[in-house]
C-alpha cells in the first residue's frame, strides 16, 4: 500500500507494510516538491494589498501549481477505484500476505534449510 504524507513540506511516499509481521518499510519515492499552496496565497495576497501588477504572476504561479497536483493525482495508482474496491483489494492482499508468512513459517519449522543465525 502507498502512502503519500507530509513531512518537512515535502511529499514524500513511502512503502507500508500490509501486515505487522512484515519488515520494515523502506521509502520508494522522496520528492523535494513542496505541494503546499499557502505561501503562494500569501504571496497573492501580499500583492494584492500593495495594489502591485505583479498579482497577476502569483495567480499563475498558484494555478500552475495546482494543475501539477491535479497531474500528480491522475497518475497515482488505483485513484481510479473506488473507495470499496481500494479496501477489498487492500484485504484480500492483507489476506495474501497472512497466508505467505504462514507458509514461510511452516517451512521453516521443516528445518530443511540451512539458515545461519545472525549473530
């Protein structure tokens, strides 16, 4: 499953694990985009206070930017499915995984392997 999170103003997505059992995650994508639209409001704003032509430069600024999020959207995976079909496909996963790490663990308990233990 991916996330998407805010973390120091910047979009970060990282890899969940499905199950408590799995290993720790590591991040797939770090992007230094700052998708926050406060500071260009601000921007606007503040121009729009001074009565400075440069107003029509931060509207642009702040449409470019959400046209980028909008893109972004599109492209994320499953932001074509709905909500329902988000959380079956996230439990029969859930379910896929619980069933492997049982198998894992069964085998195992074979001692067919020679697994040396970290020391």
């Amino acid at each position: 499953m991916t996330l998407f999170t805010q973390k120091r103003g910047r979009a970060l997505m990282t890899q969940q694990p499905l199950d408590e059992n799995m290993a720790a995650a590591e991040p797939v994508l770090e992007e230094a985009e700052d998708y926050s639209f406060l500071p260009i409001i601000h921007d606007i704003i503040k121009c729009m206070d001074k009565d400075s032509p440069d107003v029509h430069q931060e509207l642009n600024k702040l449409k470019t930017k959400i046209q980028e999020a909008r893109e972004q959207i599109a492209a994320m995976p499953g932001i074509d499915m709905s909500p329902a079909l988000q959380e079956s496909n996230l439990r029969s996963l859930r379910e896929q995984v619980r069933t492997k790490n049982q198998l894992l663990q069964k085998y195992k308990s074979l001692c067919m392997f020679d697994i040396p233990k970290p020391s």
